[in-house]
C-alpha cells in the first residue's frame, strides 16, 4: 500500500466522490453545518448538568461504561464486560483500572471499522480533544494522556460543552414519575441551557414488564394517591403529564415491543387493570392493557398538545445472563419483525384525521419503511416518521430511510434528526453524520435533474434545523 | 446559492451522473423514447374516449380530484379534502372553484419534492402543456390559465391526446359485472384507438367485503341467471369473461387483500358460498373462498387464455372516515405484509407448470421480491412478475426491484411495464420514468462489465415495449 | 450500436466506475486474486476427487445436468426438464445427446444475461477452457468442441483442477449415516488434496420430513445399535460426530424450514422421539423436535469443537411434480419468510455466551439482516453471520449483505466467503466474484473517507481468506 498523509476528517468525508455531485454536497452542507444542535429524543443524564462543576473522571467513564453501543460489539468477540469496568448488578470484581479499560478497547478499536461507532469516535475524538493519531493499542496510551488533561479544564465540564457543542435544546428520557430534581436543578441554577426532560410512559404503560406493579407503586408515591383503579391511574398519569409539560416537556415516549393496538371497552380495560394490580394477568392480557395504552396516550396528547413518541419492536434484554449480571441497556435488545398497518389501525382510525395529534413513530424493522409506514405517514395529518434509529442511525440507514420512504411519505412527513445517545461528548459527531448524509442525497437528486439547488437548499436546512423545531413545537 | 438557469425537462435526467455511464443510458434511452407505449394495466375512465368531442373542463378537474396519488399527500399534511374538491358522499360542501383548488395545490406542490408525483407533473405540464414555470404558489394562476387555454383546443381531447402520446393499446379497468357500453361505444365509432376492458374480479371474489352480495346480485342482473349455487355462479362468470374476450379483454386483475389459496373441496365451496349468499358466513370462511377463487381463475384462464394479474396486499379503505365520507380510492389504501410461498403452492402445485398460465404477480411488500418473487417466477413457468406497481413505481422502486429481482428471476419472467394509472396525461411521463430508469440500471450495467451493449440494447426494447406485447399477448 | 472489441473478463469488472474508486477496487482486489481458495461449505460430489482418473464426460454432464441454479431458469421460460437431459425417476424418456442439450442451453443463455450464473459462466468457460465467445446458438457447438477435447486431457481430472484452481480447503456436505468412502479412498491415495466431510443434520434432526425414518433406520445400521430411545440416538449421533471429525470434519450442517428451538424437558423430548419413531408424530410435535435438535447440535458442537452451520428457511421441494418427477434439488426449493430474534432465544440464553461455540447462521430472508441477524451476531459471542448465500451470492446480494450487516455487525462477526456450489468448475468464478465485490465495497468506502487504505488492505485480506480460516478453525 502506498504511503499517504492522514487527515483525520477531510471536509468531504462520507460524500459520494464523482465530484459535480460532491461538490454539491458539499455546497448544501455548508449551508447548515453551523446551524445549532435540536436533540429531541436522547438519553442523556440530566444529572450532569445539574451541578455546574460536573467533571468527567476519565476518558473511560466518559466514552465506554455508558455505552452499550461501544461495548457490547467488544462483547460480541468474546471480552467479558466485567474487563470493560462494566458493574455487575451483585458488586462482583470488575476492571476498576480506567487506563487498562481504555487500553483493551483501543486494542480492539479496528472491530468498529465501517460502522457509525467508529465515525463517530473518530470525529469525537479529535473535534471534541483534537486526537489526531489513529486510536489502536501502541496510541491507546498517549491519547489517554491527551483527553485526561482536558478534562480536568473547565472547558470540559457538561454545561461548556453545551455551549461549545451549540446545542439549542437537548430533551432528556425520564420515567413518568421521576420528580425531575435535576431539571429543578438545573432551572434553579438560572443556567440558560434548554435540558427538557420527556416522559417515559413504558414502566407505566407495558404491563407484560415483570416490574409493572413496582412501577405503579411508585405512581401511587409520586402522586400521593392510592391507584386502584384505571381511573385513578389515568389521573395519576394525566397529572404526571401536566407536570412534565410544566417542566418543559414537549413530548412522550413509548417503546413497546409489540404494537397492537386493540379497541377494549372501558369494562375490559378495568377488568384487566385489575388484574394487573393482583399480579395475575395472562401474557395476552397484558399485552392488550400496553396496546390499549398507545390509545389512550393519543388521547391525553391531543389534550396536553404533547408530542407523542412511539418507537415498538425492540425485544429488551434479549440476552437474560448480561441482563441479570449487568443488568438493562447493556448491549442485549434486538429488534423482532413488527407491523403497523393493522396495528395502528384502531388508533389512527380514532385520532389519525385529528390535526391536533402529533405521532412520530420510528422502526427498527426497515421492511415497514415502504410497505407501511411511508404509505401511512403519507396519508394520515396525524402521523409523521421518525428518522432512521439505533442501529439505522448510519450512512447506510440514512440513506436507506430516504430511499425507501421519500416516494410515499414525501419528505415533509419526515421529522428532521435525533441523536438517541447516551454518549454526550458524540452528539456533534452524530449530527454531523446525518447533515452530511442529507446533502449527499439531496447532491444526488440534484445531480439526476430530480431537484433543483433553490429547493435542496431549503430541504437540507429544514432536515438539518427546522423540522425538528417545528413537529416537537420547540417555538423559541 | 447561484443563479442557474432552469432546464425544465433535461434529456438527460435521472441519470447516474458519472459521464460515461450516462452516456450510454442516453445511447440506451434513445433506442426506445419514441416507440409506442404499451399500456396493459391501468384505470383511465373509458368514457373519456367514448365520446369524440369530450373536453376536459378544467386543469382541477383533469389533474386534481380523480387522482389520489396527489390529494392524499396534501391531506397528509392537514388539508382538508374538501378544499381539494373532492365531492362528499353525504353532498356536502366542497370547494367549487377549479381556480382555488389549483392555488391551494400550487402553494403545497413543494410537497412533492423527489417524489414520482412530483416528477411525473413536472414532465406532463412541460410536455402536455408546454409549461416552462416551476409550478408554486405565485406561478398558480398563469399556469392555470395557460392549460385552461389549451383545453379547449381539439388536439387536447382524449381521442387526439392518445394519438399524440402513441399509445398503442390501453386497457382499462372494469367491473365483471360492467357492460361495457363505453367500450361498445368506442368500438362503433371506428375510431382505431385500441381501448381494452379488462375483468376485475374483486367484487365477485372477494367475499370478505361488505357489498359482494351486491355484485353478485348485479351478476344475476347483467346475466338474466339466478345465482343460487357456486355453479351457477361460476357458469355466469365464464359468460362475462367470455363476452369481455369478445370485447377485447386480454387480462383480468385480481387484488385480495390477503393471497393465501387454500385446497377446498367442491361441497366446501358450495356451502361456503351458501352462507355468502345468506350473508352468514364467517371472516375465515370469506376469506377461503376469496383464496379460492385465485384458484380458480387460474382454471378460467387456462381454459379461455386470458392473462391473470394478481396484486394482493393492499389493505383498502384504512381509514374508515375518509372512505365513509368520500368514498373509496381517496388515498386510505395502505400496504400489508404478505407471503407467497405457502400462499400460492396449492395454486401452483396445480397450474404452475402449464405454460397455457401466466400468472402476474405484483407486491407492494418488496422483501417479497428477492425472498419469493423472484425464485418462484424463476422456477414455475407459468409465474411472471410484474413491475413495481404504486407506491414503487418510482425512480427508487425501480431500481430496488431490478437489483432485488434480476439474480434469481433474470430479466426475461418480467413483464415490462404499466402505468396503473387514473390519470391519462400523465402516461407518457409514467413511460418515460420507466424508460429512463431501465436505460439507467442497463448503462450501470455495461460500464461494469457485466453486460455488453448489444444486449443491452436488446433489453431496452425489450423492457419499454416487447415484453408487454408478448406476455399480455398483443398480437397486433 | 457501435462496434466494440469484445474483452470477455476486463480485470476492472463489476468495479464501480468511477476512475478513482476503481483503481482503489482493483488496487485491494490485486491484493487477494492469487490466494488460496478456502471452501468451508459446498456440495461437491466427493466422487470425483476418489478416483485418480476421474474424467468429467462432456460439457452436459458436466455443467448443466447436475446444477439446478442453471436448469430452473430454462425450466421457468417454459423448456421442459426432459430436453435438457434431468434424468426421471421413473427412467422414463429424457434427452441423452449431450450436444443436443448444449445447444438447447446455448439458444437460452440469454436468459441469464446480468444474473450471477452468466457470470459465473462466462468466466469459467474462458478461465477453466480459454472459451473467448459469446455463447449463443449459433457459437454452440464450437464450444462444445472447444470443452470437449480439453476434458479428454489429464489435466482436466478433478485433482488436477483442484490444484490448478489453487484451492486450499474443500469441504462436502455428507448426510450423518454416509460412511464416507469415497473421503477414506482420498485419504487412502495419498493425495495431498484437502477434501473434507461436513456432517449434515437434516436427515436425523427433520423429524418433519417423510423420510426421517429411514435416516434413523440408516443410523442404527451405520451404529450397529438399535435406536430405541432419545438417549441411544444421541449416542448414535455423538459416534458419528465422532467419525466425521476423525475423518477430518470441521463443520456440521442443518437446514431446516423454519427454525424455532423450543425449551422442552427430557420427557417431551424423549415422547415426541418414540412418536416419531412409531410414525404417528403430529406435524407441530415433529417440528418441536426438529428446533429442539438445533439446540442439542449446539451442545455437541460445545463438546466436541466443531463449528456449527444452521441455515433455515428453504421451503424444500415445492413443486410436488418436479419433485415426484426428477427427485430433489431440482430448482424448486423457495425461501420463505424467517424470524431469528425469538426463535433462537432458547439456544442463545443457553449457549450464547459461551466461547466455545460457533454457530454461523444464513438467511435467504434479507429483510433479517439489518432487523435480526446483524444486532443478534454484533451481541452474542457465539454467534457469527454467514455470507449471503444461494439467490443472494451475486454482485447484488453481496452489497446489500454488507451495506444491512456492517452498522450493528461488524465486519469481524462475519466469516468470509464459501461457494455453496454444486458445479466444480465454477468454483474460481464464484470466489472471485466475492473477491471483486468485497474490493469494490471497500473502495467504495475508502472513497468516502471511512476507511483508510491500510484498514482496507487488511480487510479485503480478511474476507477473501483469513476469516474462513480461521472461524472453521482450518489450522493448516
């Protein structure tokens, strides 16, 4: 192989190379790679920009143990996590040494080649901390060194990077009855950074969880009222609502692993309630309520104005011996086939024609792209289509997503980006990923004759900005 | 952005961009621009040819309300129909005013941006009507007026416009039940435009519907026979197949929502069509028989040499306000999985191996293509497979069913192309998509070494004209 | 069209065509054409590298009768199975002239123009027999010739060819009760050809098919024990296990139809066996059993080291005439949908964590690569992906397995090539293929900017050799 000079992030990266179409590419980034970060849907944890002196230990506890998407391919090859410093649930012996952490991963950073994980750390690590070496074990050392002396800066800490990153709202995930204390934290703090948490309906809404009923205890704390009912659990919740919004919220979120919507009586529902509380639901039962509750979650959005977040098909904790040792969110939820045509039909049939809703649902099964869901989104004022998520969140998925659902669901029933990440210091990296991906398809279309510069222009600026702002009615 | 002078309709659009690729699809394209458009599949009204002076009234009326490929994606974005001037079943207002249809579609049709119907109205309001202007909001009412001008000209009656498109065959599609007198009409008139009916057969076979016992009381009518027994039935059926041969029919078209064909007895079917006719029967048995008659249209078409066309998967009517309110084809149809392999076996296990059969088959599931469709029209001589239909009937669904299709099913079990379409102007631009985008995946192909031109050259004709004529076996 | 010389293998085929992304192609692919060929699954008749003087008889028998992937194609367009010399079971009349089955296959060679086999064709005939023209019907019986006067020469015997195509590693598929003669008399010759058995389940573990009897009636034979019991067929499989690994055996092999491992007990194990046993098992039992199997090879694969393969979803034989008439493996086996995330959870929760298993799974369902197979093998240790397989081994397949695979997979969970084939002399054609297309990827993304070259030249060497060998655990 001949010798070349690496640039670790030329400007044209990820664009197509025939160069008319990359110079157009190119030319439409530009229009809004400065435009500020909209992070609608994330998991970040609000506690550290709670307290305004919250510094990252180590570039370990920063970039790896949060991540499942960085740990479990090293897990994939056989690394038992306890090496990555990963806790076990029952306070067994895990790596505790961050520079040994560190190390293994760099020692098998080439397994993330080709993947978003590998572009992002990539451009993380030398927009964020300026590594311009390539990360492997002879590095692995000296770029610990490097980021480890940054951090310790003030310039390091979660709130300068807010700044720095340009992000104009960040919206958290939040349990339906978390109390929020470090978004009344943050509030109080008088910081101007927009940390908006979202409300979780999952540990109240999917009653196959084994922890459903502790889930509903602490629906009963939070409110002070005892939930003996499905009435009295939707006033419950219907307050939860009214304080999240009251806290900034703009929107809820649902993960299900199945989707079905079914149409229940009001007696049925109770029935089931019921027998939710005293534990003994069937497995059908249970997952009727959880269907039954994407409904009523309608419901409560057309009257709160909150945008409604509906993501299914994500079969959690897959894999019962990670989920027991390390416990939830460690690299074990694999997507199953999901449907939506029949599923939402009950509820797009109640609320669909109702301009009032707005439901944006995102899928892990991209058959459902141009079979289903472009098609409804297309058709329905209420449903609009996430972007492509998790394991799509990609330059293959991007592309993918615009592909399979432009034709039926046009692009302004599209929603813009969100980043999904429990990483903080990747979020520029993964908007850049996905600014840089719409201009390329939009430098496509153009270079086809399919779109003119004057409407690509605005497209990439609206997918890159707008739209977000718009569907989750962010209005400052 | 830079200024650029607008090129409304480039001769070398949506071409890959890479100079010799697209010079060679230009060479390609330009072998098959001008031949004769062949169309086997669609739902222009035949009344519009029945009568030699027929004027289209408007540009609202002739582009706008009979076409839900246009209005649905307003509607998607809150619009109500009404204002589209979609006419209410109830009699209900609607918008009357052809001019403000036309502006409120003109300020919305950057909806359409990269999308199929966004191109094919950029290619017919440039080519139909000469319009140079980039249709929006400020441009709505010159363009109205300058089609409104032209509408009252001869050359833009049907008659003339099928003559000036080259149409050589268009077939239409009717009711089992229909009788046919715009056809008859047409054909007394000796004009020599070939305006063919072909037998839809969903009304009589889908029993799962809510008006069969309807259709088939009109079969009883058109036939002068009592359908009291699936024999009777059946016998009346053949009639209407035999008479619509006489008028012209090649095909009959088939779209069951589901397609699974079951192995019935003849007492089954008797006593299931029984309760059909009492109006007792079951959804599951509804739909046996609804498989059923797959089957036996299969029979019918080996005995009377029609072509089949079967095209499940559409779940018709989703949104039960719309269809309440304005009917059915307004936009409500929505795609389901669906699956072939076990679906078709009883049928094909019967028929599939004799070559007096062909069977077409369309998808709107395209993980059908490469996972059923292609290997079974690559095994049963009787099974063809037809061109992406649609939602896919686009720059990207074309190519997607090529390179999910070509490995497995090779070129020669495709049929060519149908426009499938409600609206007449926009044929030739159907046909040029289709040309250009055949011209285009050939061109990939050749300067990849995996096709030399000569074939090339010969697929290109084969894919924009022969295919058609032979399969559908048009003899003229 | 203009003239052109005809080049029949230009050496920058199939490579994108843009100059700077094909030098990369053809800059990686130079790195690996000349590498040894390591097949770890395919079907080649052991036979022919037995005998020393094997000679292939003529061009007929040699390439057309015995490769279903060649005679299905020219079935579907309606040639019956007789012309081209597919020997009846019933002995009846077929074709016997191998020139007239040449010529026959040569009128119709182009319906595989752009599809995998033309490829694979036209690079054998001029790689293995310096065949430079096109094949048609006009050119037939030169080639014919042309093949036929090489075959007669030694070193076209199948050692010889072996040797010259550079192969490294072959590996056969052998049912579980072949005593594998013809593997002891390659043994026995002393030639360093490296021909190993694969022990193939479905005979024993398809409790489903009609003839699963038998099989168990062979076991008992092959054992010298009688099967009685659940335990004693275990034991008989374990010897077994035991011989073909003696015998050189690195892999087992299991296709079944669907693939859902349930968690049974002993007991039911042990009572849906003796069903079995005495014929009266229901089909449901019989498929419980069949998943149950898949679960107890991954056990014995645990114990005794070899690498599991499991590639499910083929419905086998469904065209019951074809199959009655010609036997198996004649062109009508048809995928059919699959689903892996459930249907493998008993087995990964119970071995999937462990090191020491390796289960290569492949799907001819593409849509479950990105939602299933990619996040399943990017989680769990055991599992690793297979390559795209059958309908999917073409230029097509290939880049849609690495574009649905690469986010969430990896490239290191997935295993290289293998050629699957039943045609000895397409062997260098189809590693090449994959060689090219791995090239092309990967320039493709050094292009982009997301790999550098030094990864890339890594990778390509990977995937065209290192992988196989060293997830077959090939220690030579």
């Amino acid at each position: 192989m001949p010798q070349h000079t690496r640039v670790v992030l030329p400007e044209d990266r990820y664009f197509d190379p025939y160069p008319p179409q990359k110079a157009i590419a190119l030319q439409l980034y530009r229009l809004v790679k400065d435009l500020p970060l909209v992070c609608p849907h994330g998991h970040i944890d609000p506690r550290i920009f709670a307290d305004p002196e919250y510094t990252f230990s180590n570039p370990a506890e920063m970039l790896i143990t949060p991540d499942h998407y960085v740990f479990r391919m090293l897990y994939s090859q056989g690394i038992p996590l306890e090496h990555l410093g990963i806790p076990r649930r029952d306070g067994g012996a895990v790596e505790r040494d961050p520079r040994k952490i560190w190390q293994l991963f760099a020692e098998h950073f080439y397994l993330f080649r080709a993947t978003p994980t590998g572009m992002w750390w990539t451009h993380m690590l030398y927009s964020v901390f300026g590594v311009t070496q390539k990360l492997n074990g002879a590095t692995a050392q000296a770029i610990y060194d490097q980021i480890m002396a940054q951090l310790a800066l003030p310039e390091f800490r979660p709130r300068r990077l807010y700044e720095r990153f340009n992000i104009e709202v960040l919206c958290t995930t939040d349990a339906a009855t978390d109390r929020l204390e470090h978004h009344r934290a943050i509030r109080a703090s008088g910081w101007p950074g927009r940390i908006l948490p979202t409300l979780r309906l999952d540990g109240l809404a999917n009653m196959y969880a084994p922890d459903w009923r502790q889930h509903i205890a602490a629906l009963a704390e939070v409110s002070g009222r005892e939930i003996s009912s499905y009435r009295t659990f939707i006033q419950a919740l219907e307050e939860r609502r009214a304080f999240f919004k009251e806290m900034g919220a703009h929107a809820t979120d649902h993960s299900p692993v199945m989707v079905h919507v079914p149409d229940l009586t009001e007696q049925e529902v109770e029935r089931i309630f019921q027998r939710g509380l005293k534990g003994n639901v069937s497995t059908e039962e249970a997952l009727l309520f959880t269907g039954h509750m994407i409904l009523e979650s309608a419901r409560m959005s057309i009257e709160d104005g909150m945008v409604m977040q509906l993501h299914p098909g994500s079969y959690r904790n897959h894999n019962r011996w990670v989920y027991d040792t390390f416990g939830p969110d460690s690299g074990g939820d694999i997507p199953v086939q999901i449907e939506f045509t029949r599923a939402l039909h009950t509820l797009l049939n109640r609320y669909g024609n109702d301009p009032r809703l707005t439901l944006i649902v995102f899928t892990l099964d991209e058959s459902t792209y141009s079979r289903e869901l472009a098609p409804l989104a297309g058709h329905y004022p209420a449903l609009k289509l996430g972007p492509p998520w998790w394991f799509q969140d990609s330059v293959n998925g991007m592309l993918r997503y615009r592909q399979l659902t432009i034709d039926a669901a046009g692009f302004y029933n599209t929603v813009g980006f969100n980043d999904d990440t429990r990483s903080f210091p990747s979020i520029p990296a993964r908007h850049d990923l996905w600014r840089r991906m719409e201009a390329n398809w939009l430098a496509g279309l153009v270079v086809r004759g399919i779109l003119d510069l004057d409407d690509a222009a605005e497209m990439i600026q609206d997918s890159a900005y707008r739209l977000a702002k718009r569907v989750y009615r962010f209005d400052f």
